[in-house]
C-alpha cells in the first residue's frame, strides 16, 4: 500500500503525478521502494539460487521456500514499479495488481510453512504420507492461484468499487491468516511440553530440538505477519473511520513490510551456512 494506490483510487483528491513536483513523502517513499528492491531481489534470487543447486535440504522439503521467494521476488519488481508510478501515473493499473502479492502472496506461503511444520510435529504420519513433492506442487499451484485471483479482484475493486472496501477484505484476510498460525504455534507448543510414549534420553532430546525449531519458526513467522499488517489493518480501518485518505498515513506500514520481508531469508540463509558473520550471532538461538 503507498500514495500511488491512494492518488489513483481518490482522483478527486490529487493531479497527474507527472506534473507535481517532487516532494519529501514522494522522495521518502522512492527510498524505501528501492531499498526493498536492491537489497530484496539479490537476497531472494541468492536463496533461489541456493536451493535449485541443493545447498540446503534439497527443493522437495524446500519447496515451500523456494515459492515464497518467487514471490519475494515479484514484490520487489511491485516495489519498482510503485516507484515508477509515484512519476508516470500510467503505470497505475498494473502497480494495483501487484498489490495481490503483498497481501495475499506473502502470507499464503508463509501459512502454508507453518502448517508443513504443524503436520511435521503434531501430525507425522499425515506429513510422511504428504512428504513427496507432488503434493507440495499441487499446494503451491492452488496458493498462486489464489494470489492472482486476488491481484485481479483488489485490482477490479480499487478500480470499480470503493477503497474502504478493499481495506475491510484484506483486514479480515489478515485476520484468517494469522488464526491459522496461532493455532499451528498453539498445537506445536502443547506438543513441546508432551512427550511420547517410550521415548527417553537421546531420542526424546532430538524430538524436543525438533519440536522447539518448528515452535520458533512458526513463532517468528506469526510475529513477522502481525508487523508486516497490523500497521496496515490500524492505518485501513482509521481511513474509514476519520474519512481522510491521507497518503502518508500508509509510510510506517510500507516500512515495517519491507523489513519483515527479509526475515525468512534471513533464517534460510543462517540454516544453510551461507550468512554473513556480522549477522550470524543474532540468528543462532532460533536454531541451537
């Protein structure tokens, strides 16, 4: 979300983008677009890049990740494109499709980690049954999907209909994403604190290093979303409730989206060895 969707979606309220002078929330915005876009698309590729070659677990039990990165991906090129909108207001309609994949990709994917991880611990005889990577393909196929149809219906919406609209599908969106992840971090805790039948020394300590792995990825998954829309969902509903769109009240959401998008990369990154040591400290509770 930025001050190109709002000019476009409150003409009344702004004039052709190529004839303003550029401003201090334009100039801001600009930054953190390329911010995300110079340092997201290498780090996102990198990631790619890694696991096609095998330098982690191989793309079967990463095919997941490797999705959320494409679509990483594609929010970086949304991020040039905004951008470009911010002075060439033709690029508008397809700066609105894009949005598809910041708010329905990113959180799909995610989902659709944490509830591998969920099957992994609580449920490990469905999760070996559903292990082969076809079933992943089918997962990802129905999750891009569902994010182009949300590209074209926010897209048809902002156009056709009402902005306020858009904020009321995308805030309850919000809200079935992050139900599914509390109840995945909520499952995989309980079973934290069980332990199987017969299960003693060596082999219950490995189980339980497994469980809390799972428990911190799904933990740090949850958190990364709540700061990715909890700004956005706040700044949504205050729109609607004081009836001024103003552009700038959309910056502090855009910040904390492009922040929290190099999380997972982060963490993939660390677990395959490929980090930076300056940021290696950091990372390594999540993971020993």
């Amino acid at each position: 979300m930025n001050n190109s969707t709002v000019n476009f979606t409150t003409p009344e309220t702004s004039t052709n983008s190529t004839t303003q002078s550029i401003g201090l929330k334009d100039l801001m915005l600009t930054c953190v677009h390329s911010f995300n876009f110079l340092f997201g698309l290498p780090t996102n590729s990198y990631v790619i890049w890694l696991i096609i070659t095998g330098a982690g677990s191989g793309v079967a039990s990463e095919f997941f990740i490797l999705n959320l990165s494409m679509c990483e991906i594609g929010t970086c090129l949304s991020c040039l494109v905004s951008t470009l909108t911010i002075y060439f207001s033709s690029l508008s309609l397809l700066m609105l499709f894009l949005q598809g994949l910041i708010l329905t990709g990113r959180p799909l994917f995610q989902c659709l980690m944490c509830v591998e991880r969920y099957l992994a611990v609580v449920h490990p005889v469905t999760f070996l049954k559903f292990k082969p990577l076809r079933y992943r393909v089918i997962c990802c196929t129905a999750a891009w999907i569902i994010t182009l149809c949300s590209c074209l219906c926010g897209m048809f919406i902002l156009v056709s209909f009402d902005f306020y609209i858009y904020v009321c599908i995308n805030s309850l969106q919000f809200l079935l994403f992050v139900s599914i992840q509390l109840f995945c971090l909520v499952a995989v805790l309980r079973a934290l604190k069980q332990s199987g039948p017969g299960e003693r020394g060596r082999e219950k300590e490995e189980k339980n290093h497994m469980k809390r792995r799972a428990f911190y990825l799904i933990l740090i998954s949850t958190v990364s979303m709540a700061f990715i829309y909890v700004p956005f969902t706040i700044t949504g509903f205050y729109i609607i409730l004081t009836q001024q769109n103003n552009p700038a009240y959309w910056t502090p959401g855009l910040v904390c989206y492009v922040l929290a998008g190099f999380v997972q990369p982060v963490l993939y990154l660390h677990r395959t060895g490929k980090l930076p040591l300056f940021l290696m400290r950091p990372a390594i509770v999540i993971f020993h």
